[in-house]
C-alpha cells in the first residue's frame, strides 16, 4: 500500500475529479480517474474537522480557524508539476476561529463552531485575514454541518437567512443536504408535509446529487437511485470491505464512500465499486 507523501499527488487533470477529506492528518486529495483511483496526498496539514467546496473554492473547518483556497489560484507550471495542483493550494486563514463545520450558502462563506456560533463571511479566497469581516448570524446548539440554506445542530435544523437563523424542527442533527435530507439520531428525514422519516436509526452522514443520494446509518451505507433513479428507493449498500462507513459524497458522475479505517471506494451508475487502501483514518468529510 502506498505511503502518504505530500508530493505524491495525483496531477494529469483530463478526465479526473479531485475528493477532498477532512480528516486528523489533515486535507488529503485523492485523483479519481472514471473509477480508477490515482494518487492522493497532503493538500493541507492541520486537524480537519469538515470540508466544503463551492466552484473554485474549498473550504476547511479546523481546530484553529477556517481555511479558505481558491483551485483557479493555482498556476498552469503548478498543476503539471510533480508536486500536484492539490499539493500547491494556497489555504488562507479567515479569522473565524475553532469551527466544527463550513459551508456555503448564496455568494458567502459560512461557518460554526462547537458552542453553536454561526457566522457568515464574503466566499472569496482572496480577501486577507486583516481585511476580512465575519458577521454573526445567530446561535444553535453544537453545529454539526452546514449545506446550502440549511445548518444541522444537537438542538435541531435550521434555515440559514442573511442575518438570521429560523428553528426548523427535529432533533440531534447530525448532517444536511441542501435537497433537503436531514441525518439525524432518530434516522433520515426528508422534507415533504413536514419531516417525513425515510430511515430509523442513528444516520451520521448524507449526501445527495439528484436522484443519487448516500446515506451513512451506524456504519453501513445505504444508497438511493442507480438503475431506476430515485424510483428506486433506499437500499442497504454492501462494499467491498468489511470497515464502517464515514464519510460520503458524490460527483460528477461516481459516487464515493470513505471507510474510518481508511478506505476510499469510488462507483459509476450500475456498475461495481471499486476500492483502495489511502492509510488515513479518522475522516470525518468528504468533497468534490
């Protein structure tokens, strides 16, 4: 199995995506080609608590601020080098300090922390930490995740405003997909006349791109969509390897799952996973 290697890092960009996992070592990229995973490394050292991303820009919620870089940044001779694009991302401190969780949300930069501050920011990668403003929007309970217009928090979902934050039921929430999906303690809810549960149980992630949608139930994937769309429904999801589930996510086309014992498993629609070994644990996050 290879070794972790900050200059190893997958960089012929034609025809691939880059996931990006927060996790204890730090922002690991893994190259994905189609279903064949490349090479991965260290875009960031630092202790990762979640990761976002939002057209060029990646996001990072750490135990010391949030981090902020812009993929455009980096230079044509950077990407075609050795060392990898991912490798050469610049990420900039924003001021917000300790965050458990980042996101975005129409044009701005969003983040909370532990004791259940949320504030918003300018989504832009360029703006110094000496020049850039946070404006508090409102408080929760311990935030957990944040997509799009949605915040998940120990006390419940809330709807994310320019200046404020709206309660909108449930409790321990534990993951948000903008679609709108709620992982919660009770299970999965989605949103039709009121939360509509679709799975029982403690769910811990979710992640949806239009009828794909994944789903981390104490350890075991569940899956939505594939041949069928989401007519389909849910279905318990078996992977290659016998490891818990932690973090989930989709692309363009594959949809990916990372095991806490540091396996990263890519699938095409309808076809069968493939895995590989990337020796990094404790990944909390995942993005494209």
């Amino acid at each position: 199995m290879p070794t972790i290697d900050e200059k190893r890092v997958y960089t012929d960009n034609t025809g691939t995506e880059t996931v990006y996992l927060a996790s204890g070592l730090g922002v690991v990229a893994v190259a994905v080609s189609d279903d064949l995973i490349g090479e991965f490394g260290i875009a960031h050292r630092c202790t990762a608590r979640d990761v976002a991303t939002a057209g060029p820009l990646i996001a990072v919620a750490t135990d010391e601020d949030v981090l902020v870089a812009d993929r455009e940044a980096v230079s044509a001779a950077e990407a075609d080098s050795t060392v990898g694009a991912a490798a050469a991302l610049t990420f900039e401190s924003t001021g917000f300090g300790p965050a458990a969780a980042v996101g975005f949300d129409d044009g701005a930069l969003v983040a909370g922390d532990g004791d259940g501050r949320v504030a918003r920011t300018e989504a832009d990668a360029s703006i110094s930490e000496r020049d850039r403003t946070w404006t508090d929007v409102g408080t929760t309970g311990s935030v957990r995740a944040i997509d799009g217009g949605l915040l998940a928090a120990a006390d419940g979902v809330y709807r994310l405003g320019p200046s404020s934050l709206t309660h909108a039921g449930l409790d321990d929430a534990r993951d948000v997909d903008s679609e709108p999906l709620i992982a919660a303690g009770a299970g999965l809810y989605k949103l039709g006349n009121g939360w509509m549960d679709v799975l029982d149980g403690p769910v811990d992630a979710i992640d949806a791109a239009g009828p794909r949608a994944q789903a981390v139930r104490d350890g075991t994937l569940w899956v939505r969509g594939g041949e069928g769309g989401a007519e389909r429904g849910w279905r318990e999801e078996s992977l290659p390897v016998d490891e818990p589930v932690g973090a989930v996510t989709h692309g363009r086309e594959a949809s990916y799952a990372v095991t806490e014992d540091g396996t990263f498993a890519v699938r095409l629609p309808d076809d069968e996973w493939r895995y590989r070994g990337i020796g990094v644990h404790d990944v909390v996050a995942a993005a494209v």
